[in-house]
C-alpha cells in the first residue's frame, strides 16, 4: 500500500516521515495512519503516470561528497612527498 503524508510523524517503524512524503508500507501500518488522519492512500494510477513522465528527464549523478580530492589519489603528490623525506 502507498500512503502520503499529510503532515509530519514519527512511526515506530517507518521512522520520521516528512509532509507530503509518498511510502510504500504494509497495508495494516497504512490503514491505521489513514484512520488517523496522518496520511492519505494513493492510487497505483497516479503513481504509474507520474513515473510514466519523469524518464524523459535522465537522473543525474552528484557531484562531489567525499573521495574526490583526496591528497596524492591523481599520483602527483606522490613524487613531491617521497622526495620529502
């Protein structure tokens, strides 16, 4: 079952779910939340023609985080800091 938020909770099990949040959960969790007024089930439908529109738009990769300007990873640094010592 898919639910969306309609405003911020914390569950147990799902964690922190933000506002407008889409989560696929099990149907009991999903029902409870809906009795509660915490979220609201989505259609398949809906869900199948947003996807259905977002490929034309490829998703990119991240730039940067760690690992890219580590010292001496190129092998430039290498020769500077063995002569060095």
């Amino acid at each position: 079952m898919k639910i969306k938020a309609l405003r911020m909770f914390s569950h147990y099990h799902l964690g922190t779910v933000s506002q407008g949040e889409t989560r696929a959960v099990k149907k009991e969790i999903g029902e409870v939340l809906v009795k509660m007024h915490l979220a609201v089930e989505v259609e398949p439908e809906k869900v199948k023609r947003s996807s259905s529109e977002q490929p034309e738009q490829p998703e990119k990769a991240k730039a940067g985080g760690k690992g890219g300007n580590k010292r001496g990873a190129d092998g430039a640094d290498k020769d500077a800091s063995e002569s060095g010592q």
